[in-house]
C-alpha cells in the first residue's frame, strides 16, 4: 500500500523517507558521464575518489569496488580525462547518496582530437586565427607580462634570457595553474589582469612542455577567446611543437619554447649597438661618397670656359653689343634718310598746290567787300568795290565795264579759282 501524504499530524518515519529517496534514485538507472578525475584514494582495495565536469564547477563523489577495480585500467590517476559508467547508490541506513562507478576509461584520443578540431574549425571561421587580427609586438617593451607557473623553470628561463639580452626590460608575473582543472580559470584571470595594466606591453603566457592531455587547457574555448579579446599583444610559449593548443593559433605571436619568446619578444642589446654601428659606418661611407662626387663636379665645373676665363663672356658680349649699335645707327640714318626725301616730295607737293604758288605765277584772287570770291563777271556789277589779292598782297579796285578775253589766252587769265581774272574792267 502506498504510504499517505506525511503530515504535521501524521509525519513519516526517516526509514520510509530514506526508501522513497532511494526508490527515486534508482529509478535513473546506470549513466555514462565524462569528466576529470580531481581526487583518487585506494582503502581496502575499494577506490574513492571525485569527477569533476569538464566546464562548469560541478563535482561528483564516486566509489569503486575492489570487484570493478580489477576491470578497469590500472594507469588511471589524478588529473586524468575519462568516461564513466556510474549508477546513483542512496545508502538508507546512513542517508548518503554515492555513484557507484561499474566501468571507467580514458577518454580516448581520437574522440578529444575530434572534438579540438571540430573547435578549430569553429573559431577559424570567426576570424579568430586571421592573420590580419594579429597585432605587432614592440620593439623594445619595457614592462612585459608573464603568466606562468609558481617557480617553473619556463619562469626562470624566461626572466633569464630576457635579462640577458635586455637588462633593464621589466616583468610583471602572474603566477597561474597550468596544469590540471585549475588551468583555464586562472590563466584567462591573468591575461585580463595584465591586459588591464597600462604599463604592460606584451604578454607571455608560457609552459614548459607537456603531454597532449596536460596541454588541453590552452585549447580551452574559453581562454582562446579570452587571448583573442586582449588589446595587448600575446605570445604563445607552451613549447609543444607536435601538438599545437589553440592558444598558438590565436595569439599575436607562437614561440617554440619560453627561451625563444624572451628571444623574440626582447631585442639583444649587443646586436643592435653593433647595428647602430654598421648604420653609422653606411652613413659615413654615403655622405664620404656624396662629398667626393661634389667635389669632381665642383673640379669640371671650374674647368669650363665660362669660370677658367670670366672675362670672355664680357669681351663677346661687348662685341654683339657693339654690332648692334653700329646696325641700329646704319638702320636709323636709313630711316632718317628715306623719310627727309619723303618730307620733300610731300613739300614739293604741298607747295604746287598752295594758292600761294598760283599767285606766285601771276594770278590774283578777286573778292567783293564782304570777301566773296568773284568767279563770274556778273557777280561784281561796274562800279562795285574790289580786293585784289597778288603774290605781294592786296589791292583795293573798282569794278568796271566787261571786256572779253584775248582769243587764245583763256586759260592764261584765269583766276586761282578756274574762272578769267579780267572778266571785269576794274577801275
């Protein structure tokens, strides 16, 4: 019969609670999970231990049987990835739940290989891996970030090859797990607490090696994207070269080992004093060559003619300057010649047409008092008053009777104007 409800009135007895739970529990049946073994213990050939998941911050107790043990790898340990099958066991008489653990393996190779490349893939296609997201390290950095292991010889080997090559460069070191669970947490915290440190310029998260299955925390999803938010230039040196974590995909620069990243992230004193040096001495030899090709320039330009002997070009130019007077003196007393001979034609002219020539051959100009040229015998009736203008001047007349012209002399008696001077009889 089923129990009644329990009650303030009526509670149940803890034996009946404890068989319900169990019922409960049982129910599940037997269920393969897959973890990290964080604790392994051997009493009375029965193993206790604990698996925690993978991700989140969640653990299991798990016990097994002297009879189980036998059947199950004897390698497995501490630290180890595996898959188990485990059955929820709820013990009523001390009311505690265990997981009986029936079969237990490593998490097998091919499956974790799998699974990284099914993440590389991943993040490849993001953009993560591009190289145009990568970001150039400094020259010279003078604060650099480590994160590491607490006394591990990548720590020493990097602080000692960097002070070697550079010894004033500084470090900044964040010691973190870099083994086991605690890995990814407080790697990821450490590269967000150099990255918030404006003084640090790079980060080297660095390892000394390491077996495949020690090395899956720096492919963790987590810390890859953790190195790919980081504004400050990271450099991978986990110094496992068949197996490549993530993180040297993702970070700014891969080194082999923590020794070739102090080489690579800090420059060696002495190579570049003796580059300065072979700068200077290139310098030196450019401008030696630059002043001695000058210098010849300089020489054949003094050899020309024009600075061997300055004063010729003044010599020739004083004789151009002097045919070119004596041709503008030859030109102007031609022009001067040509336009005089000019003037007189045009004087000439001037003066066979001037009325004044007419008079000068014995014409005259008739006018009437109001100084009206006479030009017809009508025009100055007899006894009208008359200037006679000659060559020597003028003379005051009297119109008179009309007489006629001498035959044939017609043209010989006009007037200036065309017309007979005599047309009139002037008194």
């Amino acid at each position: 019969m089923q129990a009644a409800p329990p009650t303030a009135d009526a509670p149940w007895p803890v034996a009946l609670l404890n068989s319900k739970i169990k019922g409960w529990i049982e129910r599940l049946g037997t269920a393969w999970v897959e973890g990290e073994i964080t604790q392994w213990g051997t009493s009375g050939g029965n193993v206790y231990g604990k698996l925690k998941d993978l991700d989140e911050d969640a653990t299991i107790s798990f016990t097994i049987w002297s009879s189980v043990k036998a059947r199950i790898p004897a390698d497995l340990k501490q630290g180890d990835r595996v898959v188990a099958a485990i059955k929820p066991n709820f013990w009523v008489k001390g009311g505690t739940l265990t997981m009986q653990v029936y079969d237990m393996k490593h998490v097998g190779l091919g499956d974790l290989l799998e699974r990284l490349e099914r993440l590389r893939q991943q993040l490849s296609a993001e953009g993560l891996f591009a190289p145009e997201r990568k970001k150039r390290l400094p020259f010279l950095p003078h604060t650099i970030g480590l994160v590491t292991g607490k006394d591990s010889d990548a720590e020493k080997d990097v602080l000692r090859n960097a002070q070697l090559r550079w010894p004033q460069v500084r470090f900044r070191v964040v010691h973190a797990a870099v083994q086991g669970d605690r890995t990814v947490p407080e790697v990821v915290a450490a590269i967000r607490t150099l990255d918030a440190d404006p003084e640090v310029e790079v980060i080297i998260v660095a390892r000394g090696g390491g077996d495949f299955q020690n090395l899956l925390g720096f492919s963790d999803e987590k810390l890859v994207r953790a190195a790919a938010a980081s504004g400050t230039p990271i450099v991978s040196a986990i110094g496992h070269e068949a197996d490549r974590p993530l993180l040297d995909e993702v970070a700014d620069l891969r080194a082999s080992t923590p020794t070739d990243a102090a080489k690579r992230v800090v420059p060696d004193v002495a190579e570049e004093l003796a580059r300065v040096q072979q700068a200077r001495a290139r310098i030196g030899m450019r401008v030696t060559h630059l002043i001695a090709h000058e210098i010849d320039r300089i020489g054949h330009l003094r050899t020309r003619p024009v600075l061997a002997s300055p004063s010729w070009i003044v010599d020739a130019r004083a004789e151009e300057l002097t045919r070119y007077v004596a041709r503008g003196t030859e030109l102007v007393g031609r022009c001067v010649e040509r336009e005089s001979t000019r003037v007189a034609e045009l004087r000439g002219q001037l003066r066979a047409l001037s009325p004044q020539g007419t008079l000068d051959r014995g014409y005259a100009i008739v006018q009437t008092g109001a100084g009206h040229v006479v030009t017809d015998p009508a025009e100055a009736p007899e006894g009208t008053a008359l200037r006679l203008t000659v060559s020597g001047g003028a003379l005051g007349a009297t119109a008179g009777a009309e007489v006629s012209s001498p035959a044939g002399h017609t043209e010989s008696s006009t007037t200036g104007t065309g017309r007979p001077a005599g047309a009139q009889q002037a008194k």
